[in-house]
C-alpha cells in the first residue's frame, strides 16, 4: 500500500508538472509557466518554480506560440499594419536640417503621420539664414567678397515607410513614422547672390544674380524616432532639376549649380541630387 501511494504521488506530481502553460518564444527557447494576462502588447507569467509574488512580463512579438494546460493553442502575429500597434504615439514632427546653416541656409521641415507608414512632409527654407560664403577673384589685388545670397524655396513629398519599423535591428515594433522610406518631393525657389560678371578688357565686376530654380527628385532615407519624443532623419536624392544660374562672367547658363536645397549636375534640365540629416521633436 506504501508503494501505491507513492506512485500514486509521483503520477500525480508528474501530470501536475506537464499540466503547465507552455510559452514558445521565437528565438526557440520554451517556457513552462501559469500564465497571469495577456496584454495588447506583452505577457504576464510565472514560473513554475517561482513564488506567488514573482511575475514575469514578456513582449508578445517575442513570442511565437503558447500552448496552454488545456491544449489550447494561441498563436502570436503581429499585423504590422494595424493602426492599433502604435495607439498612444505621437504623429506630428518638426525637424531642422542639420548642416543647412554651414551651407548658407536654413531649413524647417513639418512631418504629420496619414497612417501607418505613410506621412506628407512640408519643408520651408531661407537662403542666406546660415554663413555667408566667400567669393574668391584676383583683379590687380585679391579681392574678397561674399555671394550674400538671399532667397526662399519649399518642397513638398510624401513618405513611403517599409514595414515593419524596426529599431538597430531590435524585433520589437517602434514607432509608425520610423523606418526606411521613399519619397518622391518637388522643390522650387528663388533667390539672389553675387557672380562676377565680365565687363570686357579682362575687367570683372560684382552683380547680383536672380536664380529661380526647381526638381522633382525621388529621395531614400532612414528615420529613428527615440522614445516618442526625437528624432534623426538621414537622405539623399536624385531626379531632375532646372535652373536659370549663368557661368561666371558670362550669360551663359552654368554646367553646374549649387542651389542650396539641391545641386544640379549637367547643363540646365539635368540630374538633380542632394542629401541631408535632420534633427527633430515630435508634437501634439
């Protein structure tokens, strides 16, 4: 009868061991715990051996299945797309280009989330706002003089996001405007710096040039959003541009222009490139 009962004992601590919730995490791993609550993004569990007080939190896409005491099987994936993934977060952003003041501009750009993965972006800039580069001409002396430009464009594209938006390779969802992204944006401008201009007999002068410019680009780039509340966006583009900028010392029109928010490469409708980095906080 000894004997019985301690089979008896031994089955019964057998099943009661077996009988546990199974929790299949992705990287392989099992967990034999007495789920607690599955919440919208994690999961509350003990362990079997843990005390009462002890509770361990898991997010939900770490895991891929969970197999209950009961055979009951709950599988785990995440719809990327789902609106509800990201319910809380902030979807509007205000971003400055990093270096446009080094270069002799400053640009504002406002960035509003339409859904998952997918957001319009409005860039302001004021040619000039930043430092003032230096005009470089040797008539009978150095001479120094600064181009002083001064202007305004705008630009105006749509972002494509790839999903899902992971964060330095972590497999937990982040934010809905971060990831890898396309974007096709037009620009336009106008604004007025000095060339030399030739005025005949080896004579140059300063004069103030009007340049009025424009490209439809396709722009690549990658945007990290840091706890809902920073931001970094890092770009670069290229499409077609045009411009009305002339050679130095001559009416002709340049082979090549800077012009700030962009660079035209080749003789005026040509290809059009530019990058940047952008620094920003999100906003209610």
């Amino acid at each position: 009868m000894k004997y019985v009962s301690m089979l008896l004992i031994s089955v019964l601590l057998v099943y009661s061991a077996s009988a546990q919730d199974r929790i299949y995490r992705k990287n392989g791993q099992v967990v034999t715990a007495k789920i607690i609550e599955i919440g919208s993004t994690d999961v509350k569990y003990r362990l079997a051996q843990s005390s009462e007080e002890l509770v361990y939190v898991l997010e939900k896409d770490r895991i891929s299945r969970i197999v209950f005491e009961n055979g009951s099987v709950e599988k785990f994936t995440t719809d990327y797309k789902d609106p509800e993934q990201y319910t809380g977060q902030l979807k509007k952003a205000i971003k400055i280009d990093f270096f446009g003041p080094l270069l002799g501009y400053t640009q504002v750009t406002f960035e509003k989330s339409t859904g998952v993965a997918r957001s319009y972006e409005i860039s302001l800039g004021i040619i000039g706002a930043g430092k003032n580069q230096q005009l470089d001409y040797y008539y009978n002396s150095m001479q120094l003089e600064k181009k002083s430009p001064f202007g305004i464009y705008a630009a105006a594209g749509y972002k494509f996001n790839k999903l899902p938006n992971f964060l330095f390779g972590r497999t937990r969802l982040s934010h809905l405007m971060q990831g890898s992204y396309a974007k096709p944006v037009f620009y336009i401008g106008h604004y007025g710096e000095n060339r030399l201009a030739y005025k005949g007999s080896n004579q140059y002068e300063l004069e103030k040039q009007k340049i009025t410019f424009a490209a439809l680009q396709i722009e690549l780039g990658k945007q990290w959003v840091f706890g809902d509340q920073f931001l970094i966006d890092m770009y670069w583009g290229l499409g077609y541009g045009i411009d009305n900028k002339k050679e130095s010392g001559s009416n002709k029109i340049a082979s090549t222009a800077y012009n700030y928010s962009n660079a035209r490469l080749g003789n005026n409708l040509a290809l059009s490139a530019t990058f940047g980095l952008k620094v920003g906080l999100m906003i209610k």
